[in-house]
C-alpha cells in the first residue's frame, strides 16, 4: 500500500538505489521536511558501498509537482534555501543519477530533475519552471544549471513565461535524454540502470566531475586511476573475452 504521509522513500537493489518522492494528496510536492531530509539521504546513499547509481522518481503518475508552501511557515526565503540545498546535494552526488518522470515535473520537481545527470521520461509528462507565476528569483545556480542543460534561450523560454511543455519539446531542447510509451518507463530504467551498474565508477565519477566543469581535478583522477585495479581488470576482461568486475568505490 502506497504511504499517505508525505516521505521519501527509497529501495537499494543490484547496485541501484531508487529514491521515491511520494505525497500523493498533492502530487508529490516536497514539503519542508522532505526538503530538508534528501541531503541527508543522499549522503547517506552515497557512503553505501552497495550503491552505484541513484534513480529519483516519484509514486504514481506524478514526478514533483513542486514545493508544498503550505507546509512552510515562510514560504519565500525558506522554502528557496531548502530546495538549494538538496538540489545542490543532488547534484554532488559522487555517482551516476537518473530521474524517471511520469505527470507533473514543475517548479521543484524541474530543479531536482535538472540536478540529476541524465532524465528518462514517460510520454505525457509535463515540465515547467514556474517562478515567474510567484514573484520568485530563482536561484542563480539552478538557472545556470537550467541553462547548461536546455540552452540559454530555450532556459529563458520557460523561466520567462512560467509554461509548461510537453515530453516533444523537452526532448528537443535537452531537458530529458529519452521520451517511453506509457508502460515502458520502468522496464528501459531497470535495463539502464543495469548497465550503469556494470560499467567502471571510476570512469563514471571523473567523467561526472569533467563534464559538470571540475577543472582542477586532473591529478586526482590520474591518481585514483593510478591506483585503481579497474583499468586492468577491464582490459582483462576485453582480452578474455568476459565481463569485467570492477570494483572501485568513490
């Protein structure tokens, strides 16, 4: 039976761990608490040796529908510093995330999405960044996170007008990486997420770093991969013919 009491909750299994936003009387908005727990959670998730890849989605047909501001007691400035912490933790993840989006991805809901590395979604969801409907700035590091990913004038489209697009357009603007049928979503996650989990952290987490603007992690990463068993094991593997066992760990 799916919780009525607005949590996250999350799952840890073959390497993936699956986070769940569900407060389903108002589509999944976060409130303060939830807010203020992810950072925890992800820490959390990130220590743990069993996890390679972090999958974010949330319960039911619907991603985030954003912030519940009626579970905070100064809506503006609260709610906008509890939403940049955990976006920013999100974001810092060491590993390989992936939000899997049904219905509503708006306000909040966007700027997790945004946080996470690659997103999948399921036709007929809807996106929209929604601060111009409140009278809100929004945060100076999700709108330049927004505008990396989209593109400056496709960020300004809809930080502009507060609209919301549709699963073709997020696709051609680059808010999402992959657009599934009804139905298919969590067969292409699983099998995705599986691949990820197969594939070298070490590789994963400097290519993270590198592509998100890291530009003084180079000895870092010639060090660890210096020390790391994974490039050998991975040329074994291709020599022998087998599938290879890496076993960095962030």
């Amino acid at each position: 039976m799916e919780p009525k009491d607005p949590q996250l909750t999350h799952t840890v299994a073959d390497g993936v761990a699956t986070v769940v936003i569900t407060h389903p009387a108002k589509r999944n908005a976060m409130t303060a608490g939830m807010w203020r727990a992810l950072p925890e959670l992800l820490g959390e998730l990130a220590a743990d040796p069993a996890v390679r890849v972090l999958v974010l989605t949330g319960s039911g047909d619907t991603f985030c529908a954003g912030a519940d501001i009626s579970t905070l007691r100064e809506p503006g400035d609260e709610q906008q510093s509890l939403a940049v912490r955990a976006e920013e933790a999100l974001a810092g993840f060491p590993k390989p995330t992936l939000a899997a989006i049904r219905g509503y991805c708006v306000g909040g809901g966007s700027q997790l999405a945004a946080a996470c590395d690659l997103r999948f979604a399921e036709e007929g969801a809807r996106f929209g960044v929604t601060p111009a409907k409140l009278g809100i700035v929004y945060p100076s590091a999700s709108t330049r996170r927004l505008a990396a990913l989209v593109g400056p004038a496709a960020a300004k489209y809809l930080l502009f007008s507060g609209e919301l697009i549709d699963t073709e357009r997020a696709l051609r603007t680059g808010l999402v990486d992959e657009v599934h049928a009804a139905g298919e979503l969590d067969k292409r996650v699983a099998e995705f997420t599986r691949i990820l989990a197969s594939r070298s952290l070490l590789t994963q987490a400097a290519a993270k770093e590198f592509a998100d603007g890291r530009t003084d992690r180079d000895a870092h990463w010639t060090a660890e991969a210096r020390g790391s068993g994974d490039t050998a094991e991975g040329v074994a593997a291709f020599l022998e013919r087998r599938l290879p066992r890496f076993t960095y760990e962030v």
